[in-house]
C-alpha cells in the first residue's frame, strides 16, 4: 500500500495495518451469501430458462460494475465500519466504566451497538462523539430490530430521513433534513428517532 492510499484512510479515521484491513475485507466477503447475485446469470439458469428470460425481454448479460458492485460496496462499507471500531476494553475505557458494564449494554440493555465477530465485540464509532456516547442513541438502539445487518444499521443512523426535518434557525421558511445520528447529535429528544426505528 502506498503512501497516498495510507494517508488517505488515516484522514478517514482508519489507522487499521494494511494486512489487518486486507484480512478484514477478506473475513467480510467471505461472510456474504454467495448466492446475493451472479455475474454470469446464465451459469445458474438452464438453457431453456434462460432462452425464456431472454424472450421475455431480460438481458442475461454478464455485468461487471464497477466501483458501482452493490456486493463490493457493502463489503468495503462493512470493512470501514470494522477498521474503526473499538474493542469492549477500549470502549469501556473511552466511557469511564468496567468492561462487563459495556458487555451488559451490548448484549442485555442494546443500548450499545456491537458487531460479534466469533467471541469477540467489535464496536462500531458512529455512536459516538468524542469519546462520549451520541446523546439518546441508547434508546434508538434498542428499539432497532436486532435482523439489521451493520451496514443496514450504519446507513440508516447517517441518511437523512423525511421524518426528521426541522426549520432552519433564523429562517423559518426554508426546512432542514436530518439523519437520525444527526438529529441526536444535535440534542433533540430521541422519542421521534426510537418511533422510526420501532417501524423497520
């Protein structure tokens, strides 16, 4: 890896050694269903099938997409999410507490979010700020269906979100979108975001 491609994750929070990140990726990718989709639709499908798809207007194709790869995109954002999470020690030392409170959180409370990679917790940064928790998102977290996969639940707290609009300070005719992990951040109550995420 160069320095350019260091220097760029380091400004990017990722301070993870290349050959960790690379294994990261690896460990991600093969976690995936390999069945997501194929790059060869034809190899799956029987002559007949595939003649039929084909008269019925679909393009069989084999696609190659890019940077554009929804899998590749899921497996670098997993990645990234991983390369800057903590452990529970390191967490429980950013919050002031044992590591057996952050483990109660994890897995008790779900006031904490965690991703368990074979008996260990990683812990993903969105949730914080600093060294401190994002106001309210304790309770959104709990609220959040435990089916979501980590780059569901990643994207969902930094996409804005329509419910979530207030009106521009100083300028009340024009309104402003917020992701819930911005709508937290800012201090407003969380009831609003708990309600939105009881909904997935």
């Amino acid at each position: 890896m160069n320095r350019q491609t260091l220097a760029f994750l380091h400004a990017h929070g990722i301070t993870t050694k290349p050959k960790s990140l690379e294994k990261m990726l690896v460990d991600v990718i093969e976690q995936l269903p390999s069945v997501a989709y194929f790059r060869n639709p034809e190899h799956e499908l029987s002559k007949a099938e595939a003649a039929e798809l084909e008269d019925g207007g679909f393009d069989l194709t084999p696609k190659n997409h890019g940077r554009k790869d929804p899998i590749g995109r899921y497996a670098a954002l997993y990645a990234g999410m991983l390369s800057k999470s903590k452990s529970v020690k390191e967490t429980a030392k950013m919050l002031g507490v044992n590591p057996s409170r952050v483990r109660q959180r994890l897995v008790h409370e779900r006031s904490l979010y965690g991703i368990k990679r074979g008996s260990e917790w990683r812990i993903p940064m969105f949730q914080f700020n600093g060294r401190k928790l994002v106001p309210g998102i304790g309770k959104v977290l709990a609220a959040l269906p435990s089916s979501l996969s980590p780059v569901s639940v990643l994207s969902w707290f930094m996409v804005p979100n329509p419910d979530l609009e207030a009106p521009e300070e100083g300028n009340s005719r024009r309104t402003l979108r917020f992701s819930p992990h911005d709508w937290l951040l800012i201090g407003n109550p969380p009831e609003k975001v708990v309600k939105l995420a009881e909904a997935l």
